[in-house]
C-alpha cells in the first residue's frame, strides 16, 4: 500500500471504501480515484501493452492527455483510466492491441 | 527552377501527379508539377480513400475498372505500399427505389464485365453481423472494390514521377498562363517563369479559377465535404459501407480508425475547409444506429475538404476549344481518387499521342452540358 | 446559458481572474474547466508562492485557487462546469465534453476568454515509455491530490523551479528521491528552490543526463551519464540509479490548439515556451472575439497569470458594455511592467519583444562593442566575455594589435575590425572558449560558424552535426566546412548555419542514433522512424505527418508535435519558426459518438 496517510501539508480526505476486479484480482480503492492512481496505489504500473511494438505502458500525463494509460473497462476498450473514476464492481483489465468492440 | 518544359500540370494532387506519372513512364519527362501548398495538401489529402465501380453510368464503370487494374499492381509497378484493401463495397438498399435502381446497375455493370451481385437482407446480416438490418431491403455488393491511404498514393506517384525526371515544384502556385493566337506560350508562378506548350488544369477545387488562367470557362463550383475518424480499434470493418438515401460511407483504414463521411444538401459553393460541430452531431446521431458499436468509440479528428463539381456530378475530362493544348481533368465531385490511375494513363496518352487510346473519356467533354444532363446516381 | 457574454476556457489563476472582472461588471459569464476542481496548476501546489504582494505572495497555490473560487461563486451571473473539456471551436459553436456523463453541450458565446494553461514537454532517451517514466504533473496528481506515493526512489530530471519543487514536494510525501540531473552546467530554477532542496540532502547532479530506463515491464533502474561542453553523453561514466520512478520536468508548453482553431495566428517564440497566440496588450487575440490569459500567451507565473486574467476580463467588458474600468487596466498593465522587470524575466521579456511588444527591462547589458553592420560578410571573431575577469591571452594572441584587454587585465576586450585580418588564432587561445568566428556568407542566407572545440573524434569536413544554442538547446541540423587542427588541442570547426541562427549557434554535437526514444506515444514512433522518414526526402512537416500518422493519434499531437518539429529542424537546417506548425484539427479531446448525440445546446435556450 502506498497510500499516504500523514502529509506535512495536506489533509487527505478520501471517498468511502469500494472494490473492483483487475485481471481478476479483487482491488479495494476509494471513491473519487481515478482507475489508474488505485492501481497505482496498488503497485500495478503496466497498464497496456501497446498495439504496435507490444510495449509495456503505463500512464505518463494524468490528465487525459497521452494514450498510454488506456485500459478495457466494463468491456471498452481504450478508456483514458487516467482520468476516469473508479466504480465498485468495476471490471477492468490491461488492454493489448487497439481495442476491440463486441460487434 | 527550369525555365521550360514540355508539359506543366497545375496540381499537385492525385490526378495531377498521376498524369505527370504517366507522361514519364511514355517518355515525356520534361514535365513540371505546380502545387502551391504541399503534396496532397488538397481534396486528395482529405479524401477517404474509397475505390469502387459500382455506378450507374457506365463509362464511370469503365473508367473505375480500369482504375481497379492499376491499384492491383500498383506496388509492384511502382515500388510503394498505399495500403490498397480490396475488402469490397457494400451499397445498402434502404427503399424499394434504390432497389430498383441498384437492380438495375448490377445487370449493366455485369455487362461491363464487373463481379458484382445482389445481397438479399440474410445474407447481409450473415456476412456482415455487426449492421443493425430492420431497415435495409438488400444491397449490392462487388468483391474487388476496396480503399487505399491517398496520401500515399500521392506521395507514390510524385516520387515515381521525379525519379524518372519530372520535376514537382510544391509551395509554387500557377499565377497565369500566356496563351498567344490561341497557342499557350508559357506558366508564370510565384518562383518564377516556365516556357511551355502544354498546360493541365489539375487544380481540384480551384479548377475553374485554373481554367480562368488562359481564358477557358469550366462549368465547375466547390462544395465543402466533412468527413470524422475516430480512434483506432481492432480489426472488424472488411468492405467500405456506403448508403446514398441514409447519405454516408465509412471504412476502416489498415490502422485500424473508422472513417466516415456525408454529404449535406444545404451546403452553398465556397472554399471554406473548416469541420463544423453540425456534422459531427448528424453523424453520431445517425451512424450508431445502424452500427452500435460506434456509440462508445471515440472521435479523434475531423476536417473538411473541396468536391469539385461539373452540373452532371461527373468529371470533365477535355481539350479546350479556344486554346490549344490546354487539357482538364477536373469536376471528380467525390471520386477523383479511385479514377486517377485511368485519367492519368489517358491523359498521358491523349497528350503525347493525340488521343486517349484505350481510356474511354469520350462522354466527359466540355460541351456535353449544352443538352439535357444525364447526373450520375451513384453519390454521395 | 448557452448563449453567454462571456465563456472563459480553464479554471486556473488566469481564467478565474478574467471570470471576476467579467462577472463583477455584470457579464453572464460560463467557466469550463477540465480539472475535478477549479484552479488550474494551482491545486497541486503545496509550497508558498513568489510574487507581487497584491497577488497572493506567500500563501500556498491550493489556497489560492480556494480564495479565487471563493469570490467567484458568490456571483449569480457565474456557472462553473468541472471535468468538462471543450472538444473544439467550431464556425457553428463551442461544444464541451462532459466526462463524467458523457455528454456534450454546445455553447454559442459573444466572447470567450482561453485560459488553457500548458502542458508538459516530454523528453527523448531510451525506453523512454516504460511504465514509471512519468511527467511531473502526473507526480503530483498522484501524489498532492490522490495522496498516493508514486514510488520509493525517484530520480528527477530537470533543475528548473518545478523539479525543484516536486522534488521538494515529493520528500515531503516520504519518497526518496535519489538525485535531480540537469543537463546544463548550472540550477534552471531559483537559488531558494534549490537551496531548499540541496538543504534535504538531494544531490543536484549539473552537466548529467538520462540516456536509458531500465526494466521490463516497469521501471527497475535508470541509467545516467555526465555530458560533455557539448551536451553529448560520454559514455565512460554512465551508471545505473535503483529508482522505480523517472519523474521528467523539462518544462511546459502553451496549450495554444483551442485558440488556433478559432482562426487565431500562432508564433514560436522559444523565450516563452514554443507556440504562442499573437496578441494585443489587452489580451485580445486575432481570432475575431476571442482572448487569451496566463500561459497559454506565454509560460510565466501565477501572478502574471492573474494579471492577464484580469486585464482580459476588463477587455471583454470594454468591448460588450463599451466602457470598463480604465484606471484599474493601466494600473494592471504597470503592475505587469514591474514584474518582468528584473533579470530572471529576462527571457520573457525577449519572447515578448519577438511578438512586437515595447518591454523595458531593469538592466541593460552590453554585448559586443564592436560589430556594426559595416563589417557584414567579413570573417571576424565574436568575443562572448563580459564578465570582468582577470585574462587577456587574446589580447595578447592577436597578430595584429585588434583586440585591446588594456591595462587593467579586468576589463573586459575591445575589439577593432578594421585592423583584424580574420586568422582565427584569438579563438583558439582563448581559455574561456568564448570567441566564436562568424562570416555572413555571399548567397545571403547563411552564415559561416567557427566554434573552438576540445573533443574527440574531431569531426571531418562534410559531416553532420547538431547546431546547439547556448544553453545546448537543438537548433539545427549543419554540415562541417572547414577543420583546423590547433597544437595546443583547442582546434577550429566551421560549420553552415541559417544567417537567422548565426548569433545563436555556439556548438555541435555528432549526430547519433537513438533507438528506442519515442518522440510520439500514440503511434510508437522513435526518433530514427522520423530521422528515417526525412532521409526519405519527407521535409515539409504536413507531408511528414500524413507519411507516419504523426500528431494524428489520440493525443493530439501534444506530446509529439514540437519534439517532431525540432528534429525535422535540426535535420533540414531550417528553425524551427520557419516550418509549419500544421493544422490543429477538433476533436482536441476524443469524444464518443454516443457523447456528441447526447447534447444540450444553444439550440435549447
Ligand atoms: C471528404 C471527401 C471524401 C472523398 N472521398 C473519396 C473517395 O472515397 N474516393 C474517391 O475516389 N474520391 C473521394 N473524394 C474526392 C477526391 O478527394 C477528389 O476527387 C480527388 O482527390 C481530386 O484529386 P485532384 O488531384 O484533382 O485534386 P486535389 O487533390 O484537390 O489537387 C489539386 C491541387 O491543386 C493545387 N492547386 C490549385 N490551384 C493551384 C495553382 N494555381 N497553382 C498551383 N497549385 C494549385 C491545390 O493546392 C491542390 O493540391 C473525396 C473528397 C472529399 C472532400
Ligand atoms: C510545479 C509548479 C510550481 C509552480 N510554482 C509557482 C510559484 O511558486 N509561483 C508562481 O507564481 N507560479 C508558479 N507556478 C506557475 C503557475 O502555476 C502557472 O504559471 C499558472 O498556474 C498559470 O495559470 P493559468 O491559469 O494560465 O493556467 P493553469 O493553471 O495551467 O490552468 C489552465 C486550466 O485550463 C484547463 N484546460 C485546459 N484545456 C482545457 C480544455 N480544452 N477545456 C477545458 N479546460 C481546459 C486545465 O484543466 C487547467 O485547469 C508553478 C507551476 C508548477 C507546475
Ligand atoms: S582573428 Fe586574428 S586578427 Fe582577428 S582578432 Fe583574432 S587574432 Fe586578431
Ligand atoms: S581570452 Fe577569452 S576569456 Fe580572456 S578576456 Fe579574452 S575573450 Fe575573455
């Protein structure tokens, strides 16, 4: 766990308590995180292996910006788990090539 | 800059550089290419790639096969992959109307010797599952239609051109054009001037301002066209899909982004390239309809670029009356892309030995718009 | 409120000043802001902010975002929309993207203020994105809003005042951080933000690079090197750091793409981050109806952010209501004066002066005494000394009397033209490697550049090299002309430049192959994909773009797009100020279908 608790700083007040499914891990993580910043305090980096080159990626920008933090939510793919907050119940999990969409 | 040359095409888009392409490989290589912006920085490079035979006129049929045969050893002939898919396209049928009428084009089309049949609404649903069928009546469907990247093809033919000699001059406009006793004396441009007898009006949607150079009137006027890709996914999307009474076509380029695009009626003739939000909101209003998919795949660009349109929505591929050596190939409304390969052969051919040859452009000429006009049915 | 007075576009100290002034006039005033809170940078700023007195010094960014809010939303003319991203500036409209939702809402408004702040640069080396290589603004999205660690061991690269201060915040969350790199030869940031650092023990590691991250499938190490005058790596002194975190702070770019689709003209101004809106000094941007604020019109600081703001609010209201508080706009204008008035705004106030402002400035430095126009096209020596120190070997040098240190040996050399005959000789004797030789070239466009050098391999005459400024920024790409070899191992290179960059170019580096840096995320590209490309003969950026889907993923371009440019610059020749910036196309945020059929509109009103 890598969430801070005592910061000289700031106070800390986080949303109560939820869990959600990565790669068929239960996760626990707090409401008003986003997806990726829960895996992070879960010490899950490696969010998607990227399309071309099959690289190992995680997320670099936080704000939506870059897509390397695009993961499969609920079954859709390429959602910016960087910005995105999670929900309980949520099943999430690494996307590998460009997403594909249950047609 | 050269200061002369046998042949100056204005345009560096598909048509022109593929006519200047042509002249090369026939011998012709003292050719010039103006482009005033960059290469397939016109209607080509904002265009969706889309390469079909399918049309209710049959000389666009024949022009669009003989097209066909060109993207098939394209790579081979000229050394470059465009990402040429032959995946087909599927025309729907949404009203007993356009049944009839694609009905009807099968049977001619079949004459002109095309692969093409009639999908009844089963066999549309098997074969393409991911198509919300409660409205279509049926579709007409040919095999060996496909899509290709025309920046690359653009990009493919400038430099095949330039190898063999022709010189392509970018960020150089055509500012006018001399023409003495009706005999064209030579192209001055923003770098300077160049002694010709030949000129090609390839100018795209500027075509009519190009022909105003040496004093030729084409019957031309742009319209704006928008078109939207969205993010790149997996693979699902085989065959370009097009409606004209539902009014879009989309396909999935080889790197794997939904293109998709309409026409709009209330459109006035301009030059304006900029997207409106309008588009964007009837497109994803209408498309998830039919595809459902689409509903949660997201929107990544969105431009606009020119068709250039003749009154019959077919294009104008000529000699001037009044000027000579003074050739067109202009008015490609949307499918200028798909009929560059063939234009340019007959162009080439037109030009160093005094006709077409082979390419039948023998119903596009400048003064087929005295008469009644017969439109082309098949566009969007 | 569809059809607002005024739609201001970010939340952060700049959009909120302008939406005070407007509201306070009485203007129905819409603000969106992507962020969950209103504020900008601001929020994740725990340490106590410089600045003007009347601008919140000395109170922390997260309180000031709180104050700013706090008098904004007792207005009734005020509607602020969190998470909301405008998608584009269309002719028919401002559509916004409402995440949380996903839904769209299109707004029609007489005025809009863009006050889209920055976004960060990113930086080329190896592996570059390995999960754990993280900008700093997602350090401290992480670590100052999610109160989550972003690891154990981080190593910082950059010494400008935001990797000083992440650094800074980053111990105080409890993570170690292991050393800050920089690559130049001296601290960016402040002298107190690195004091405060140097005071917790962290090694600020001058003249080092990052060459490589290590690990698989996250970041396991770092691999760091000192570099040489010339910014090149030297390979014998490379070694690993145990981090499981790269934290990049090379500092920010103005978000400019909102207002280049409304028709407004960008410039690259370097001195104030790269692209920037032009604009009047009351903010007004050349899109009709439209103005900017803070740094989007130039990277800065949150009191001239709030300035600008302000200023551009009481625009508005000038242009809407036909009057506004004049007193108030040219108080605000000195106020700005005085701020970038001494020698840290140096730079600013140099970027400003590109984009046509008159700024008077604290200090004036004088350059060379001695280079008038009279002497163009001559091969002439430029002295780059004006420190007093005590040297003069090239007084003492010259074969010909030209250069005078004089009797104090403090003084700084006098140069006389008329009597040098262009030998070269004083720069390479010069201990300071501060003479450079400069010739403007006959075909008026280019210049000829000596430049002493002190390295091996020595490079041959035709060879490619880096053009590198003073700072050991990348300005070109040239060819070596000339090479003397010198006895005492300082030899001569020659090298083309642009005429533009004569006064800029003072080194080169060999150019070399870098394998695995990705300059563009969303398409995978490396830095030899692009180099490739325009070997290729792509060299007109837009053909480049549509040849390797450049900028055309879902960022946008953002984090692609300058880094392109720069090496199509430094392969061409050309600054980068003469390439195309390209087209900004909407979406600026991806959108689904299903959020743009979702809309509420000005339609609805
Ligand atoms: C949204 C959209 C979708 C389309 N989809 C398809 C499709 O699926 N399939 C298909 O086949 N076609 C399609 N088209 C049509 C196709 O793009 C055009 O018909 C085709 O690109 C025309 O090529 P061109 O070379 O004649 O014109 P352009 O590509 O426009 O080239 C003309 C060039 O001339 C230059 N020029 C103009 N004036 C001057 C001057 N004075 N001096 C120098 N240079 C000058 C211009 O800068 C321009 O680059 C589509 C078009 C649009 C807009
Ligand atoms: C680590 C760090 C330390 C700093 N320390 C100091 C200091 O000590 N003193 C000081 O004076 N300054 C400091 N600064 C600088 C200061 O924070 C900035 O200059 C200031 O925040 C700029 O304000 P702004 O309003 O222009 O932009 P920002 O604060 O960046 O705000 C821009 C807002 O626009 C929003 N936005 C962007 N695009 C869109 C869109 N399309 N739709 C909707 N919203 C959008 C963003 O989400 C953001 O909220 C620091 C900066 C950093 C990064
Ligand atoms: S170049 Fe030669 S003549 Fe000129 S100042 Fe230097 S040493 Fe003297
Ligand atoms: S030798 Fe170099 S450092 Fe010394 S005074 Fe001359 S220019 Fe300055």
């Amino acid at each position: 766990m890598s969430r801070l608790v005592d910061h000289p700083i700031i106070e800390f007040r986080r949303g109560k308590e939820i869990t959600f499914e990565f790669e068929g891990r239960e996760i626990s993580a707090f409401e008003g995180e986003t997806i990726a910043a829960a895996l992070h305090a879960e010490g899950i980096k490696f969010l998607r292996a990227s399309p071309g080159r099959q690289r190992a990626q995680g997320f670099f920008c936080a704000i939506g910006k870059c897509s390397s933090c695009l993961m499969e939510v609920d079954g859709v793919p390429n959602v910016r788990t960087c910005i995105t907050l999670v929900k309980d119940g949520m099943i999430v999990r690494r996307q590998k090539g460009k997403g594909e969409f249950g047609a | 800059m050269t200061e002369k040359a046998s042949v100056v095409v204005i345009g560096g888009g598909i048509v022109g550089t593929a006519i200047a392409y042509y002249l090369t490989i026939k011998g012709q290589r003292d050719v010039v290419v103006l482009e005033k912006n960059y290469l397939s920085s016109g209607s080509t490079g904002r265009c969706a790639g889309g390469i079909r035979q399918q049309w209710s006129e049959p000389s666009n049929v024949r022009l669009a096969m003989r097209s066909v045969r060109h993207f098939e050893s394209f790579k081979k002939e000229l050394g470059a992959d465009i990402e040429y898919v032959q995946g087909g396209y599927l025309l729907l049928a949404f009203d007993e109307e356009e049944e009839t009428l694609f009905r009807n084009n099968v049977e001619m089309q079949k004459k002109e010797g095309l692969e093409v049949s009639i999908l009844s609404v089963d066999e549309v649903k098997k074969r393409f599952p991911y198509i919300v069928v409660d409205d279509v009546k049926s579709a007409s469907f040919c095999p060996t239609d496909g899509h290709a990247n025309p920046h690359l093809a653009n990009f493919a033919y400038a430099r095949a051109a330039k190898k063999n000699g022709a010189w392509i001059y970018t960020h150089t406009r055509a500012l006018g054009i001399d023409v003495e006793n009706g005999q064209i004396t030579g192209v001055e441009t923003d770098r300077g001037y160049i002694k010709t007898g030949v000129v090609v009006n390839a100018a795209g949607g500027f075509s009519r301002q190009v022909g105003l150079l040496a004093g030729v009137d084409i019957p031309t006027e742009s319209y704006r066209h928008q078109i939207m890709v969205t993010e790149p996914l997996e693979h699902i999307l085989d065959p370009m899909i097009i409606s004209f009474s539902r009014n879009f076509y989309m396909r999935q380029t080889v790197s794997g982004n939904i293109m998709m695009g309409q026409g709009d009626e209330d459109e006035k003739p301009s030059f304006n390239h900029d997207p409106s939000w309008r588009f964007l909101t009837q497109m994803s209003k209408k498309m998830p309809g039919l595809f459902p998919f689409l509903e949660k795949v997201r929107v990544l660009r969105h431009w606009a670029g020119l068709y250039n349109m003749s009154p019959d929505a077919q294009p104008i591929i000529d000699k001037a009356e009044d000027v000579s050596d003074y050739y067109c190939a202009v008015g490609f409304s949307g499918h200028g892309f798909m009929l560059a390969p063939a234009v340019g052969e007959g162009l080439a051919d037109w030009i160093i030995d005094g006709s077409p040859k082979e390419v039948d452009l023998s119903n596009l000429g400048l003064d087929r718009f005295t008469g009644e006009v017969k439109r082309e049915k098949n566009v969007v | 409120m569809h059809s607002p007075d005024l739609l201001v576009i970010g939340a952060g100290p700049a959009g909120l000043s302008a939406a005070v002034e407007a509201a306070s006039a009485g203007l129905d005033t819409v603000v969106v802001d992507e962020g969950v809170t209103a504020g900008g940078q601001l929020v994740k700023q725990t340490h106590k902010f410089f600045g003007n007195e009347g601008f919140f010094a000395s109170v922390r960014g997260f309180e000031i975002a709180r104050s700013l809010l706090e008098e904004l939303v007792d207005f009734e003319n005020v509607e602020i929309f969190q998470e909301s991203s405008v998608i584009g500036v269309y002719e028919d409209g401002i559509p916004v993207l409402h995440l949380p939702s996903d839904t769209t809402r299109l707004f029609r408004p007489k005025r809009v203020v863009v006050a889209t702040g920055a976004s960060e640069k990113f930086l080329q080396f190896e592996n570059n994105d390995l999960p754990g290589v993280y900008g700093a603004g997602a350090v401290q999205t992480l670590m100052n809003q999610f109160g989550i660690m972003p690891g154990k061991n981080v190593l910082m690269i950059g010494s400008g005042n935001i990797g000083l201060i992440v650094s800074y915040q980053l111990v105080q969350a409890g993570v170690n951080v292991k050393a800050i790199v920089e690559i130049a030869d001296r601290i960016g940031g402040y002298e107190v933000h690195a004091d405060k650092v140097k005071r917790l023990g962290i090694p600020v590691l001058l003249k080092h690079t990052v060459t490589r991250a290590l690990g698989v499938e996250s970041v396991e190490g770092a691999e760091i090197c000192e570099v040489d005058e010339k910014f090149s790596p030297i390979p014998s002194t490379a070694r690993e750091l145990v981090v499981d975190t790269v934290c990049i702070a090379v500092g920010l770019n103005p978000s400019v793409e909102l207002i280049a689709q409304a028709g407004g003209q960008i410039r690259y101004v370097a001195e104030l981050g790269g692209y920037v809106p032009v604009r009047d000094e009351d903010m007004r941007a050349t899109a009709e109806g439209f103005f900017v604020a803070g740094d989007v019109s130039g990277i800065e600081e949150a009191t001239t952010a709030m300035i600008e703001g302000r200023i551009a609010g009481l625009s508005v209201v000038r242009d809407l209501k036909g009057s506004t508080d004049e007193n108030k706009v040219s108080r605000l204008k000195k106020e700005l004066v005085g701020f970038r008035n001494g020698p840290i705004s140096a730079r600013v106030r140099e970027g400003l002066q590109k984009l046509g402002f008159d700024v008077s400035s604290g200090e004036s430095r004088t350059g060379n005494l001695n280079n008038p126009q009279k002497y163009r096209g001559k091969l002439r020596p430029i002295i780059e000394c004006f420190e007093a120190i005590p040297c003069n070997p090239c007084e003492t040098s010259c074969p010909t009397g030209a250069i005078v240190v004089g009797g104090n040996i403090n003084d700084v050399p006098v140069i006389d033209y008329d009597k040098c005959n262009g030998c070269g000789i004083c720069m390479t004797k010069c201990p300071g490697l501060a003479i450079f030789m400069l010739q403007e070239l006959p075909d008026e466009d280019s210049a000829l550049i000596g430049i002493p050098y002190e390295f091996i391999p020595l490079p041959s005459k035709g060879d490619q090299v880096h053009l590198l400024g003073r700072q050991g920024e990348m300005l070109a790409e040239g060819t070596v002309q000339r090479v003397f070899r010198s006895p005492h191992k300082t030899n001569s290179v020659y090298v083309k430049t642009p005429l533009e960059l004569a006064d800029k170019v003072r080194s080169i580096r060999p150019v070399l192959q870098e394998d695995n840096a990705f300059v563009c995320r969303c398409e995978e590209l490396t830095v030899s994909d692009i180099e490739a490309a325009i070997d290729e003969g792509y060299t007109d950026f837009e053909e480049l773009r549509r040849k390797l889907r450049i900028s055309m993923g879902p960022c946008g371009g953002r984090t692609c797009r300058l880094n392109a440019l720069r090496i199509l610059s430094r392969k061409t020749g050309k600054s980068i100020e003469e390439l195309s910036f390209g087209v900004l196309r909407p979406p600026s945020i991806p959108s689904t279908l299903g959020s743009i059929a979702r809309q509420k509109g000005a339609e609805d009103d």
